[in-house]
C-alpha cells in the first residue's frame, strides 16, 4: 500500500491435481471507505462485476475468485421455499432451546432459563406450529387434490 489508490490484493494459488494442476496468480483492487465511527472500511473489487465486496468467492468447480454476483450464488434463505419458512423457524427455535427438532417434538424449559422468557418463547412455539399445520394441510390438500 505504498502508492494511494493503487492498493491491490495478489492471490497465488495452485487448482486441480496432477498432470492438470493450473498455477493460478490473481489481482484483487481494493478500495476504502470512511465510516462514521472512525477508521477506514476496506472493500475488494470484484475482477468480473467490478463492484465493492466484502468477500470472494470461489465455489468447487469455480476457477477464479469473485463476488456473490458474479457467481449467483444465494443465501440459503433465498433458496428456501415460502412453504418452508416456518418450519425452518420453528426448528432454529427448537435447537436454540435445546431440544430435538421436528414438528410436534415439543419443548422443554432448559435449566436456568427464566419462566417469563419460557413462555414467550412457547407463545412463538404454539404460533409457529399454527402455521406449520396450515402449511402441512396446505399441501396434503394439493396433493390429495391431484391425485383425484
């Protein structure tokens, strides 16, 4: 970082095996901003979209480094089904509390945890498996409507 606004990453890296190994030496710009609190906030620039990211990228199969977009590659919550959503909830909620997961597997207050943030979050189990009945009923109407 010896020349301002030429401050640049160098990536060396080797990709396949054998016979077929590929020596790969990739520059990565960077770029900077000054947030609010002080300081400064370093930013990569994408090699193909020439955009500020916070990470790189390269998935199995990919041979270069670059940004989410680049790739289009999604967060697993955009690939999740709308129909999913709550039973996804309801099994983060069940893991936070310590429980075996599934649908109808029920709760149980863990050892230390306050009676008043036990029934909120009972309150949100009991919400939850509502929606994941409706959902379930949802489907097994579609597919019982189909197979008539």
């Amino acid at each position: 970082m010896d020349e301002p606004g030429r401050e640049r990453l160098e990536l060396s890296y080797s990709r396949g095996e054998g016979e077929g190994r590929e020596h790969v030496r990739q520059t990565v710009h960077l770029c900077y901003t000054l947030p609010h609190y002080g300081g400064k906030r370093w930013w990569m620039i994408c090699p193909y979209r020439s955009v500020r990211a916070g990470k790189l990228y390269k998935p199995s199969g990919g041979d270069r480094f670059a940004s989410r977009q680049a790739w289009r590659l999604a967060y697993n919550s955009q690939r999740e089904a709308s129909r999913d959503r709550a039973f996804e909830k309801l099994f983060r909620l069940q893991k936070k509390l310590g429980c075996d997961p599934g649908w109808e597997a029920g709760l149980f207050r863990p050892k230390g945890m306050w009676h008043r943030t036990f029934e909120r979050h009972l309150d949100h189990y009991w919400a939850l498996d509502a929606q994941c009945a409706m959902e379930m009923g949802a489907l097994l109407n579609r597919l019982t409507g189909s197979l008539k």
